[in-house]
C-alpha cells in the first residue's frame, strides 16, 4: 500500500511543472480523492456499498471530486487541481492518465450497463472536458479542454471541440504549407494544339516559300531580253 502511495505523490511531482516538493504534493486535493476512493473502491467490491458512498460522498464534500466507488481507476491516476470531476460508476480508467478540473467521465443510459467511458493508458483529458457513454478512448490519445466527446477516440489521437474531432496538427501544416506554394508559384504557359498547328503552318508555309523561290529562275534584265528579240 505505501508502495502505491509513493508512486502517486512521484507522479503527481513529475506531471505538475507547480510542485516543488513531496510536501507539497502531500496537499492536493486530486491526490486526496484518489486515495479516498481507493478506499471507498475496496468497501465497494466487498459489498460494504453503504459505507463505500459514504466515504465517497465524503470525499466529495472535502475535495469537490466526486469517483463513484464502482468506478475502476488504474495506477499513477493523477487529477490536478481536480474541482468539478465526475468520474460514474462504470467508468473504466487506465494507467499513467492525467485529467484537470472539470473531467466528467458521465454515462447515457438509464439501465443499470455498462453506460461510462472507458479510458486507455497514457491518456490526457484537458479541463471541463466531458466523456459521455460506453465510448473508448484509445491508448496514449488526448482530449482537449472543454471538449464533448461522445464517439470512441483512436489511440494517439488528439480531439478538440464540440462535438470532438480528431485532429493532425502535422498533417495539416504540411496542406497549408503546400497550399501557400502552389499560390505563390506563377503557372507555366502550356501550348494548345491550335497554337501548336498555327506554328506547324507557319513553319512549313516558309518552307515552302524558300521552295518555289529555288525553283522559279530569276528575269532575265529587260536589255537582254530585247537584244535576243531582236
């Protein structure tokens, strides 16, 4: 257990860029509803559901993070700032995620399924992003802040907006790169055919010029002709 301990307040110290020391960490208030829901999750799966949402609802009341107890958080979960998250009951959460204030991981159905997102490793939910249904969000992906995702997201993927698309910050300055070229370059002059016949007659119109002017002898001067008259 104090394994586990250690390992969130170093993942804590290593995700936020604000914390100085373990010390510090020590007072998050996204460590402290992590920890408590470890707790309420290990009431929950032993039947004590009673007692696993009052230290839920507790825990909420303390920190204003709200993770239902029958949620299922992995390793080095780490919430920061953590006001406004919502995590329900079928939520499924991998390891190494990072979310800010405002996550809600929240369900669509009214039976009692599997109704909350499921989330991969590795993965960054930004602030008052929000996750709605049995949708999965694939490893190492990252959902932008205040997006509205409600389709499954590949994995690597970035999404933005809502409803949330997919996004390829490459591949789209690559296409503005290129559009910008293609408008900058002047267009090469290309030969129609009509041009390309009018030159081919002209051409073969001189040739037969020089033709008929090598083939037709010259007059003779008007003094010859007359002495051979003569």
């Amino acid at each position: 257990m104090f394994d586990r301990l250690r390992e969130d307040v170093r993942t804590a110290r290593e995700t936020d860029p604000a914390a100085k020391s373990s010390a510090e960490v020590l007072l998050y208030a996204g460590l402290h509803a992590v920890w408590a829901y470890r707790l309420a999750h290990w009431l929950w799966t032993r039947d004590s559901h009673f007692a696993a949402r009052l230290v839920s609802q507790f825990t909420r009341f303390l920190t204003g993070v709200e993770i239902h107890p029958g949620a299922d958080l992995g390793r080095r979960v780490f919430v920061d700032h953590g006001m406004g998250v919502v995590i329900g009951e079928t939520a499924e959460v991998g390891d190494d995620v990072a979310m800010y204030h405002g996550v809600t991981l929240g369900g669509d159905d009214p039976r009692p399924v599997k109704r909350h997102p499921t989330v991969g490793d590795r993965v960054t939910l930004g602030a008052n992003a929000t996750l709605v249904g049995d949708i999965t969000i694939g490893d190492d992906a990252s959902v932008g802040a205040g997006a509205v995702v409600v389709d499954d997201v590949p994995p690597g993927a970035t999404v933005v907006g809502n409803p949330a698309e997919v996004v390829d910050g490459d591949e789209t300055e690559a296409a503005e790169t290129a559009d910008s070229v293609d408008e900058g370059r002047e267009p090469e002059p290309v030969a129609t055919d009509v041009d390309a016949s009018a030159t081919a007659d002209d051409a073969d119109g001189d040739a037969n010029d020089d033709d008929e002017a090598a083939a037709t002898p010259p007059e003779p001067p008007a003094c010859c002709g007359a002495a051979g008259a003569s």
